[in-house]
C-alpha cells in the first residue's frame, strides 16, 4: 500500500474514533529522535495527519514526552 493511501486510511480511521467516541481532548506523544530518517519522516506524516484530523474535530491536543508515556 502506497504512503498516500496508507496515510488517508490513517485520517479515516481518527475521525471514525473520533465519531464513536465523541472525546472532548486528545493526547499524543511528541516526537522522539530516532536513528532511521526514513522512519523519523514516516513518522512525521502520520503525525502530521493525526494532528490535522484532531484539530479539524476541533479537539484540544496535549502533547506528552516519550518518557511521560
């Protein structure tokens, strides 16, 4: 499956939990550096589509530390 696609199914997925589960806030892990850019960047996008589809839902988004977690 190609990134795009992988990254839309991605989108759909957050604003189906979203739909079902009607949350009023949201929370994820900020990002962390890792040894593959490759991965680092994947990463990046995914994110970037879980931030966007959140903040389109009109969530509020705290962000906690890989160690927090």
């Amino acid at each position: 499956m190609e990134l795009a696609d992988r990254l839309a199914r991605l989108h759909k997925g957050i604003f189906s939990v979203v739909e079902q589960h009607a949350p009023s806030e949201a929370a994820v892990e900020a990002p962390f550096h890792g040894v593959s850019a490759r991965s680092a960047l994947q990463l990046a996008h995914a994110r970037g589509v879980v931030l966007a589809a959140l903040g389109i839902s009109g969530l509020r988004v705290f962000e906690y530390s890989p160690a927090t977690i």
